[in-house]
C-alpha cells in the first residue's frame, strides 16, 4: 500500500512539475511577443521560422564551405536570414554581412530556396531593447572572391592583412598562425 501511495505521490509531483514548467514557457513567450515582435521587421514578424540552428554547406571550387544559421525566416516566397549577436552596442560589421551572405547562399545551393537580398541581425546589447537592423547581402562574385582570399590565407598563400582595430586581434582564432597578430596582442 505504501508503495503505491509513493508511485501515486511521485507521479503527481511529476504532473505538477510539468504545469508549473508550461505555465513559465507560455509567460516567457508572451513577454518576448510584447517585447521584441513590435520591433521585428515586417518580414520577421509577419512571416514564419523555416529553420534554426541548422547546419549548412556548399562548394565552392574544390572546397566545401560549412555554415550554422541562427534563424531563417519565411515571408511572402523568400528566405530572411537572421543572425543574433549579443555586443556592448548594435552596430553591424563587414563579418556580419559576410556570414548573412554566406548563409543566403547556402540557402540556394543548398536547400534550394529563393533568398531576398537582404539579411537581418539580431542584437542583443545591455541594458537595452533587442534591435534589429537590415544587412545588404553580397553579390555571388564578391563572395567568390572572398572564399578564395580566405583559402589562400589558410594556405599560407598570402599574408593576412592586420585589422586596423586591435580588439579584432585578441578574439580571433587564427592567432596562432599570424605573426602579426600575436605581435599586435602581446604589445
């Protein structure tokens, strides 16, 4: 009887654990509809989430290219690539449009869909409300050009060049084979 009584108690523990969860996801979800949808762009608010954390790849040459989106968002036939970055303040990069036109191509290639020619990034700063700016994605032939620059960076065929600001120096992973960085961060 014991045993019983404890299965019975153990399992209303586990169902009530399960409501008390479910009511906190629907409250996390409506907080985050008030808060961000009236700052999504048309295309992220009024379309519908085609893909998260996935992971992508094309070819490019001889080479496969592999890339993980954030987000792809659906509206009127086309694909919006979404990318969130959490920085000290909402400002875009030219790696921020590089990766969005990177992924935009993947797209296509391989998943076969048609891709606006715009991407959007997703900025989570401090203190601050989510802020969502648009990114003009790359043409294919610049994009091109960059894969092969970066491939002949990797190979050692040409020197990468120094960035201008430093703080670029200390986060990236090529440090360990790149001179000037090394001697940019250690100064």
């Amino acid at each position: 009887m014991i045993a019983v009584l404890a299965l019975v108690a153990i399992g209303f523990g586990a169902w009530a654990f399960r409501r008390w969860r479910n009511h906190l996801l629907m409250q996390h979800r409506a907080q985050y509809l008030l808060d961000e949808l009236p700052m999504m762009p048309e295309p992220l608010a009024k379309g519908r989430i085609l893909l998260s954390e996935e992971k992508l790849k094309i070819r490019h040459g001889e080479r496969r290219i592999y890339g993980r989106v954030d987000q792809i968002f659906s509206y009127r036939g086309l694909a919006y690539p979404l990318e969130t970055k959490t920085r000290k303040r909402a400002q875009v990069y030219l790696s921020d449009r590089i990766q969005l036109s990177a992924q935009a191509r993947m797209l296509r290639e391989d998943r076969g869909f048609r891709v606006a020619n715009v991407g959007y990034v997703r900025f989570v700063t401090p203190k601050s409300p989510v802020v969502y700016k648009q990114v003009d994605l790359l043409p294919d032939d610049e994009l091109n050009r960059l894969f092969d620059r970066r491939h002949a960076i990797l190979s050692g065929e040409i020197p990468p060049q120094v960035p201008t600001n430093l703080a670029v120096c200390h986060s990236c992973t090529h440090q360990h084979r790149c001179d000037k960085g090394r001697k940019r961060v250690r100064d």
